[in-house]
C-alpha cells in the first residue's frame, strides 16, 4: 500500500470499504481520470464493481461510458483502480481472479516452498 501511495504521489484517491461513500469516490475516479486506492476489500467484492473490473464499457454517442450501479458514467482512460486487503491469503472466487491481477506484497521464504 505505500508503495502506490508513493508511486501515484498526490493524485491518488483513497476509498476504504467502510465508509458509506466509497462507491461515489470511485464514481469521481472514473469520471476525471484519477487513480484510486480501495482499501480493506474482503474475498467478497461489491457487485457494485462487476461492470468496471469486467471493463464492460458501452458507446454512447462518441464516449465510452460503464454502467456503475444504475448510473451510465463517462469513463475516462487514465482511471486505475487499485484494490488492496489485510488478508494475508486471500481466496477469491473464479468470478473475481479473471476480472483482476492478484499481486501478492507478502511473499516469503516459507511460501515460496509451499
């Protein structure tokens, strides 16, 4: 987590799964391009998100829009999201491994051996 804090420098917008508004900062994100930070995600995500981390865009006119929720949002090139978890291995569905890149930041010698 602080490396993409450091990385993405003051750009980044930090959502953590608790707060009530998460999925309007991630709506801001997408919308103005910024970089965001889900924090806290449990091995349920919010299928909230289906339609952003299938990348399940729609033409509307000469924009490229994705449905989040019931709004249609003008998706702008340069959101990243960034989702990370305190759990140390997480277990995701088949649903959620292909619709993400699961980078494991914990790596250790007795993993590796596993």
């Amino acid at each position: 987590m602080n490396w993409i804090k450091r990385t993405e420098g003051d750009q980044l917008v930090i959502a953590d799964c608790k707060d009530p508004n998460f999925v309007k900062l991630i709506e801001q994100g997408i919308i103005h391009g910024r970089k965001v930070l889900f924090l806290d995600v449990g091995e349920d995500m919010d299928p909230v998100l289906d339609n952003v981390l299938n990348k399940s865009f729609i033409t509307v006119g000469r924009n490229l829009c994705v449905r989040v929720g019931d709004k249609e949002l003008e998706y702008n090139k340069n959101f990243k999201l960034f989702i990370t978890t305190r759990m140390s291995n997480p277990h995701y569905t088949p649903e959620v491994s292909t619709k993400v890149t699961v980078v494991n930041f914990t790596v250790k010698v007795s993993g590796l051996e596993e």
